[in-house]
C-alpha cells in the first residue's frame, strides 16, 4: 500500500499492489491511469536533481537541456513525490531524478499501478529492496526506451 498527500493542491493519491492507483480529489475517488503519449517529441518530461556540488549540478542542466531539445515541455519538480505524483496521473509522461530508495518508495508503486514504468537510468529494473543512492527514471512506458536511451548517456 502506498499513498501520496499533495495538500496544496488538495489530492491524495492511493494505490496498492494489484489494484491500482486513485486520486482522491473533492471527495471523489478517480481510477488514474499514465498518459498514452507515444512519443517524446509530444511529451511532458519533468526532472529532479541535486544542486549541492558543481558535478550534481552541470549533470542535472545537462539532463534537462537533452530532454528539452526532444521534449514539447519540461517541468523540474524540486520533489521525487511531486514528479511519481504527475506521471501517475497522467500529467507528466517521463520523470528522471537522483534519489534515494525511501524518496521513490511510494511512488514507484503507484506509478506501476497506473500503468507506468520506473527503472534506473539505463532501463533495468529495480530491486524490491536495496540501499544507497541511485538514479531513477518513470514514465508512462511507451515512452521509457526512448527516454532511457537518453538517461543511459549519463
């Protein structure tokens, strides 16, 4: 079971394994489903990363200005919640950060619930349980080849 509170915009999200992901909106629940863009020349993509040290940083602006050159928007989310949160909904189509496994906890459930994808960058799965820092990427999964092709590079 997992669950995401967005207090400012007054959703919750809810999912669990095998019986998908809702959001709870104006006391309604809605079934939520990742969105069907097939390409990312069409797709919203949304990015997350640290600006702690110069390396973190001209890494993260790289990231960003590569999907922007093959992107019809971005977005950068300085929350790993904020970002599982949008694709889940169908909002965001790709979200890429650098994380840690307790960031991406929830998310990456209600993510696979509404139909999506998360790997690390270069499109493997993800174990059920590990430690330390990695690198992330969900998206609606039509569109995870083509974004990890991207993410690989780094």
């Amino acid at each position: 079971f997992s669950a995401i509170d967005c207090a400012p915009l007054n959703e919750t999200i809810v999912s669990a394994r095998g019986k998908g992901a809702y959001l709870l909106q104006q006391q309604r629940w809605h079934h939520l489903h990742v969105s069907t863009v097939p390409t990312l020349s069409r797709a919203v993509c949304a990015i997350e990363y640290y600006t702690k040290s110069p390396q973190t940083r001209t890494q993260g602006l790289r990231m960003f200005t590569a999907f922007t050159k093959k992107s019809l928007k971005m977005r950068y989310f300085s929350s790993a919640v904020l970002g599982f949160f949008n694709v889940a909904a169908g909002r965001v189509d790709v979200f890429t950060m650098d994380a840690y496994p307790w960031d991406i906890a929830a998310g990456r459930l209600i993510v696979t619930e509404a139909g999506g994808r998360v790997t690390d960058w270069r499109g493997r799965k993800l174990p059920v349980m590990f430690k330390g820092h990695r690198k992330y990427i969900a998206t609606n999964g039509l569109l995870h080849k083509e974004a990890t092709a991207i993410t690989s590079s780094f």
